[in-house]
C-alpha cells in the first residue's frame, strides 16, 4: 500500500476519519450572532486544535454549528461533539448571561454526525468481492 499524503498515521493506525458534524442550540433558537458566534468560532478551534483535531470547514449559522473535522480513530464522533458542546457550553454562558437567561442549556442534547471517505461504499464492497477465492 502507498502512502498517499491525504492519510495521516500515528503509533499504530494509517487513517483518514473525516466527520461532517451539526448541532443546535437548544430549541434551535437562533442565538449563535454577532459576539457569541465570534467567541463560539474561536473556542471551538481552540479546543479542536487542543485535541489534537483538524478543522476542514466550520461555519457558525444563527441556530446551528456545522463543523467538518478530522480525527485519530481515538476519538468516536459522539466524544467529539461532546467535547466541543460542554466546553464551549459553560464559557458561552459565563461570558453571555444572556443565554442563561433564554435557555436552560445552551446546547440540544442531539446532533448529525456523518461520515465523508476518500472511498466509495461500491467500491469497498468490489475489493471485497474481488478478494473472494484468493
């Protein structure tokens, strides 16, 4: 196998886990404006950077976080987010009071997590059958 420059490795793993992520504020208010969707962006690269994660993409909408991120298969997507949401939760709320006065959480207890791969599902399941009778 060849080494393309679009894997990364660490100790024991040659990868490429790419995850596109969504969530919402609680009751998908649209409270994510002006300082807080400033202040959400740069605690959410801190952190993402902390983690020893890579940010592809992050757009912060009014009423949602769409983030596509890149991780070490260490890291599950729910930790991920679950990380991401609790920090930035508790720093939000403390630097905007506002946001504890409108919502009893900041966040929604759900969100979207997908997968984004260099490889097709038909085409893993080709190699598979091609492999059938080695």
């Amino acid at each position: 196998m060849r080494l393309m420059t679009a894997y990364r490795k660490n100790a024991g793993a040659v990868f490429s886990l790419k995850y596109d992520v969504v969530w919402c504020p609680k009751y998908r208010r649209a409270v994510l404006v002006g300082a807080v969707a400033e202040r959400l962006e740069a605690l959410l690269r801190e952190k993402i950077a902390d983690e020893g994660l890579m940010v592809h993409a992050l757009e912060v909408m009014p009423d949602h976080v769409h983030l596509f991120v890149e991780s070490d298969p260490t890291w599950a997507p729910a930790a991920i987010v679950g990380r991401l949401k609790g920090y930035t939760s508790h720093i939000l709320r403390d630097e905007f009071p506002h946001l504890r006065s409108r919502l009893p959480t900041l966040w929604s207890r759900s969100y979207y997590a997908g997968t984004v791969g260099r490889v097709s599902e038909a085409t893993i399941r080709s190699y598979m059958e091609s492999q059938k009778g080695r």
